[in-house]
C-alpha cells in the first residue's frame, strides 16, 4: 500500500511529457524542490489538472512509487490567474520562479525563499508597487537568502559610512566608497545590465544613498513588508534595479533566458505605453 503524503507548495516549473502528462517543480517550505508527475493533467478531464498549472500555489496530493512522486490530487489554494493578464507581469513572475528554481535544493528547506515568491508573485498580479522594484528587491533578498549576503554598514576599506558615492563592490559583497575607489588607482567598472557582459572581477556598481537605504532595507525587512519603501526618483530606482541584479547574477554566475526576454519585451513595448 503507498503511503499517501501531502504538502503545500507553488509550480515554478512545468515540463509536458509523453501526450498526457506532466513534470511538475514544485518549491515547498520544508522539502525545498520536489517534482511531482501528474498523469493526465494535459488532458481536459484530469482530476489533477487545476494544480497542474505553472504559479499555482496549493496543496498538492501524493504518492511514491519507485523513484517518482506521483500526483493525486489537490487543492488550489492561489492560483494567482492575473499574472496571465499583462504579458510582463507573466514574464517577470518566469524569471522569479526560474531563479527560485536555481537556487533552491530537493530536501532543503526554502521557507523564507517560498515566502519571498509568493509575496513577489502576490504583488506582481495585483500591481501593488513597480515591476522594477519588486524585481530587485526580490533578487537582493534572494541573494542573502542564498548565503550571499553582503555587508552595507559601511565602506569596507575605510570603515566611514559617507552619505554620497558609494558603489556595490559586487563580488566582495561591501561597500567602496569614492575615495578610498581614487586613493586604489581604481576605475569603477560599468555594470552592464547584460549579464553577458559582465566578465570583470571588480564590478563596482554606483549607489544613490537612496538606492543604498533601499538595499539595506531588502536584507532586513520583514518578508511581508519587503516592498513597502518608495523610490520615486529615476536615478536612484535606476542604481537599485542595477545593484541588484547584477549582485544576484554575479554570484549565481550565471544569466537567464527569462530574464533576457523580460527585459526585451519590456523595452519593445515601452514607447507603447508612454503615449
Ligand atoms: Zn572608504
């Protein structure tokens, strides 16, 4: 007799396989990644076919049978269907579950990590705060989620903490302010928001002390409160989003398809919007 389990947890992944069924990667508090096979979810009539689907939080029914975790059944419990409603949003929410994906493990536990997407993916389909910003705020946090949590206090050479020029001194995770940058002979290097192009050992990335405050806050908020700061100038919401991101992809060493995509349709459609 297999023993039945259940657990809670958000489709980051969906996979098709054979004409009828489904790979499903679910991230969950206390097992971290698991993926489920779901028989017949493709098919109209599949009793799994509602948790089936790619950002669905829920409860998820299942059984073992040899290597494979075999879905039952389950219960939506957030199916958070605006995201399918604007085409950046849907976008956005690929590329917060493929990083949620890379950094997660099977048999870890992601709690925090599972909190933070589903705040992210909440405030994405109801469009709480600006895309940018739940973006960035997501991948610092999950950053110091994954162990690399930088130092902000202060500059890491000299120890004063100046109000203006500061740079994200990315792969040591500090802070560098602009004198100490001069007094080391050092250019700071241009971050690039292509992650192809990164390929510097020194990435020095400018701050705003309001775009410095704003990383502070990411790594200490509480996870309910995370998004509830305001950057309403261009340049400091500008040096956030790009400290972020580069922080995030820096230390993962890696870039994303998803992520690259996000940012071409957002750029193709911008003019769009503005008229
Ligand atoms: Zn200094």
């Amino acid at each position: 007799m297999n023993r039945h389990e259940a657990i809670d947890g958000i489709v980051i992944r969906v996979r098709d396989t054979g004409d009828h069924d489904r790979y499903l990667s679910l991230l969950t508090a206390s097992k971290g990644r698991i993926t489920l096979l779901s028989k017949g979810s493709r098919s109209l009539r599949g009793p799994q076919m509602a948790v089936s689907q790619l950002y669905t939080y829920g409860n998820f029914e299942y059984y073992r049978r040899g290597d494979f975790y075999i879905l039952k059944g389950g219960t939506p419990i957030q199916p958070f269907y605006a995201l399918s409603l604007d085409i950046d949003r849907l976008n956005l929410a690929t590329y917060l579950c493929d990083v949620a994906g890379e950094v997660s493990d099977e048999g870890e536990e992601a709690e925090e990590l599972l909190r933070l997407l589903l705040n992210s993916l909440y405030a994405l389909s109801r469009d709480l705060y600006p895309q940018e910003l739940i973006k960035a705020a997501f991948e610092f946090r999950t950053a110091a989620i994954s162990g690399y949590e930088p130092d902000l206090h202060a500059c890491a050479r000299c120890g004063k903490a100046p109000e203006e020029d500061l740079y994200l001194d990315v792969m040591n995770g500090a802070l560098l302010c602009s004198e100490c940058l001069h007094r080391g002979g050092m250019t700071a290097t241009k971050v690039r928001d292509d992650y192809g192009e990164i390929h510097e050992a020194e990435l020095l990335s400018p701050l705003t002390p309001s775009a410095c405050a704003a990383l502070r806050y990411c790594l200490s908020a509480p996870i309910e409160r995370i998004f509830a700061f305001d950057l309403t100038e261009h340049e400091d919401l500008h040096a956030f989003c790009t400290a972020a991101q580069s922080y995030l992809l820096s230390h993962l060493g890696r870039g994303f398809d998803s992520l690259n995509f996000y940012h071409s349709m957002r750029e193709s459609s911008a003019p769009k919007k503005e008229r």
